[in-house]
C-alpha cells in the first residue's frame, strides 16, 4: 500500500491527527480531501497559480490503494454517498448517532463504529486494520507487521513526541532536550527490536512498513539532534545504506520506493548538507501523487540553490495536485517576494487564511497552523505597508496577525493532545516568545498614525506582551 485519500471534516483533528502521523510513519502517503471545502474555492486558488513555462503539471492523480472516510453527521453521511459510497477500497470510520438512521445502509464489513473504541489509541488502530485486512486492502504479512508499528506508536505517544520536538526544534533546556532524544531513542529501538524480534530481512516485501518506520524514527530523531547542535542517535550514513539495499529491489520500489527515495534526499540534504545527492533523491520521489516531495523539491531550491523561479515551478506542482497545502502557498508566497511580484505574494500569503479558517473559527488550529498564519499575515503586512503602500489593507493583515497570535491561548488543539499535562502551556509560551507580536503592535501604532487615527495609534503604543 503507497497512498490513502483520507476524507474528512477539517476540523475534527483530533482523530485525523493521530491516523495521519502513524501511516506517515509506516510509511504510507495520505492525501487528504476535506468535507468542507467548497470545489468553487479550490478551483479559484488553482486558477490563481503562475502558468508553467518549462515544463507541465503532472497529471491528476486518482488511483488510490484505499479510500477512507471519517464521518461525524447526517451531512457528511450523504456527501460521502455522493462521492460514490463503498466502493471497492472504501472503508468508513462511523461517529456520532446519525448512524442509527442508517443501520441498514451501512456496510458492516466496510464500518467501523467509532462509538465502540477508545479513539486515539491502539484500539483505534487495531479497528483500522482490522478493517483492512477483511477487505484484502494490505495482505496478512503487512497487517502483521503494521499491528507491530501500531503497538509502539501508541505505547510511546509517538504523536505527543513530534509535537514537542517540532515547535519548536530547539530545545528550552537540556533537560526537555534529553527528554525528547530519549523519547525517540525509545521508539527506534522498539522498531529495530521488532525486526529482529521477527526475524524480518532487510528489504522483505512483507515487512517493509516497519523497516521504514524503524528508518524513519532514525532520521527524525536525528533531525532533532541536528537542530540542538547534538551527536546523532544513529550515522546518516547507515540510515542511506539500508536504504539503498532496499532499493535494489524491484518489487521493493514498487511497493514503498518514493517513501524510501525521499528519505534518502531528507537524509542526504537535511543530515550531511550533501545537495547533489538531495537533488537526485527529490527527483525519484516525485511522484503524481506526492504533492509533498514536490513541495521539498521547491524548498530545497529556494533555501539550498537561492532559485526562486525553479523552486515557484515545483511548488505550483505541489499545489496542482494538493490546493490545500498551505504550507506550500506559504514558500510560493516567499518566491514571488523575492521576485518582486508584490500583488501575487499578498495572494498567495492570503490562502493560508482561505484555507485554514474552519479551524480558526473553531479554535483548532495546531502549533505549525499558527506559525505560519501569523508570519503569512505579518509578510502581507509589511508588503502593503511598506511596497504597496497601501495602509488600509495593511491594517488589516496586521489586525488578522494579532488576532492569530491571540489564538495561541483559544486553541484546544493542544489541549486536546497533551490533556493537560502540563506540556501544552510550556508550547503554548514558546509559541508566543517565538512570533514577535510587539512588532505588530508597532506597525499597526505607525499606520493609524498614518491615517489620522490617533485613538487607536495611543492605544497601540501602550500594548505590549
């Protein structure tokens, strides 16, 4: 299994979260499709995108090992119909009472009562896969194997352990740097022990999600101690060794090779700084369906190269196939700044907000969203403040950063995955020491002073975090 489009309601994070970072893990690319996200809003913003000139987009990618579905109300019940119901590949998580409507509509095979599990958990998981293996989505060796991953993913809270390494990657103090590295240390050793535990080889078909996994967890935690000037948890050079005698074989590539190939690139560009190598790895891992290596492709040219307009040309790739990706609406936004494309740079910056805005009506927006939304809002700003000139807009991109910035103490989304043991507050406060908000405060006193409103302007000069 290469890909599964995950539909689901933007804002129900808490249980798309926990399923996405553990098929990441195995491995497994997950394209995500939104219940509430109108077609005529994502067919504006790809109408938006710059023309290609060197070469095509790739091709609409529609060939999906599994289709999954998170339904939580009467509403999404009968979109989910309307996309065509259970097909072959489809597999529903049910929540909520709408299903007793529906008893006798419902797949029993194809269902998975969400009412009946602990969410967020292994039971969740198991459930999954379950369900996977009795419609012959992954075959018996791979259900074993991922039920090995499942185990240690949930036993070790793998998704509490990216959140803390990741907002952000320089650690407070030793104290929470040497929790975090034990943490990882804990979950690559429980990987590679399983693999030896189960006697699995190196490049065995049955068993490749948890070889990735096991490879994986060594680059992430190395990554983490790269950031924190650390030694590695593992050499880059035995992560690529693995990976390369994966690679040498044919059925191997055809079941996980882009996974493998843009761990490779990650390895070899973020680790051991080696771009040639990195370049040569982001081209095998572009796939049509990956808008996400395209998207590293096109940062990697941007940081590494300082090549705004090839970078441009991968990432509209990346958001041809994936107009959600706000992250990638971000860096296109940071390519049309240095090419002095101010207008299109407001745009795009703007659909982060377009994007985004379910969950900042709904108070779900995670640390990375709030990053990105308040640095989006702030480069807007400065561009109509300072090139455009036009300061009305402007106060009002500085106006939407603040209340951003605001929403680091609304936002249950921590909340919810530390359930309040102390480590959301401690990401929360670096969250707001990390996005300057006196800087917002200034601009915005400069332009209503600008514009003659002095009230306001005194009223700016006086706030201070």
């Amino acid at each position: 299994m290469r890909v599964i489009r995950f539909t689901y309601d933007s804002v129900q994070v808490e249980i798309s979260i926990f399923v996405l970072l553990y098929f990441r893990m195995n491995g497994i690319y997950v394209f995500e499709r939104f219940f509430n996200f109108e077609d005529s809003v994502r067919n504006r913003m790809i109408a938006a995108l710059p023309e290609l000139k060197k070469s095509k987009a790739p091709e609409q990618y529609d060939e999906y090992d599994m289709e999954l579905y998170l339904l939580t109300k009467e509403e999404e019940y009968q979109a989910f119909k309307g996309y065509g119901g259970y097909s072959e590949k489809a597999i529903v998580f049910a929540i909520g009472t709408w299903q007793d409507d529906h008893i006798d509509e419902l797949n029993e095979k194809k269902t998975i009562d969400g009412r009946k599990i602990a969410m967020q958990s292994r039971q969740e998981l198991n459930a999954l896969l379950n369900c996977m293996k009795s419609n012959n989505l992954i075959s018996l060796q791979t259900y074993a194997a991922m039920s090995e991953t499942a185990s240690i993913y949930d036993k070790n809270k793998v998704p509490q352990i990216f959140f803390l390494s990741k907002y952000f990657y320089v650690a407070e103090s030793d104290k929470v740097f040497l929790g975090v590295r034990r943490s990882y240390m804990d979950v690559a050793k429980a990987l590679f022990g399983a693999l030896t535990r189960l006697n699995c080889e190196w490049g065995e078909v049955s068993s490749l999600n948890l070889q990735y996994a096991a490879l994986y967890m060594a680059y992430e935690g190395n990554l983490y101690c790269l950031r924190n000037k650390k030694p590695f948890l593992y050499t880059p050079e035995s992560i690529i060794t693995v990976c390369e005698h994966i690679l040498l074989k044919r059925e191997t590539r055809m079941v996980l090779g882009e996974s493998f190939y843009l761990l490779l690139a990650e390895v070899y560009g973020d680790l051991l700084k080696n771009a040639n190598s990195a370049y040569k790895y982001y081209i095998e891992a572009c796939q049509d369906y990956s808008a996400y290596a395209y998207f590293k492709k096109g940062t990697y040219l941007l940081d590494v190269e300082g090549d705004y307009a090839g970078a441009q040309e991968y990432l509209v790739k990346s958001l041809l196939i994936y107009p959600n990706y706000y992250r990638a609406w971000h860096i296109l936004g940071i390519c049309f700044v240095n090419l002095e494309k101010w207008e299109e740079a407001v745009e795009a910056f703007g659909n982060l907000e377009v994007i985004l805005r379910p969950r900042i009506k709904n108070n779900m927006l995670r640390p990375m969203e709030i990053e990105y939304l308040f640095k989006a809002m702030n480069q807007s700003g400065d561009i109509l403040f300072f090139k455009i000139q036009d300061a009305i807009r402007a106060i009002e991109q500085y106006l939407a950063a603040e209340e951003i910035w605001e929403k680091i103490d609304k936002t249950q989304f921590m909340n919810m995955l530390y359930q309040n043991d102390g480590k959301e507050t401690l990401i929360k406060g670096r969250l707001k020491r990390e996005l300057n908000i006196n800087r917002v405060y200034e601009r915005l006193a400069e332009l209503y002073r600008q514009i003659g409103d002095m009230d306001k302007s005194k009223e700016y000069e006086r706030k201070d975090a």
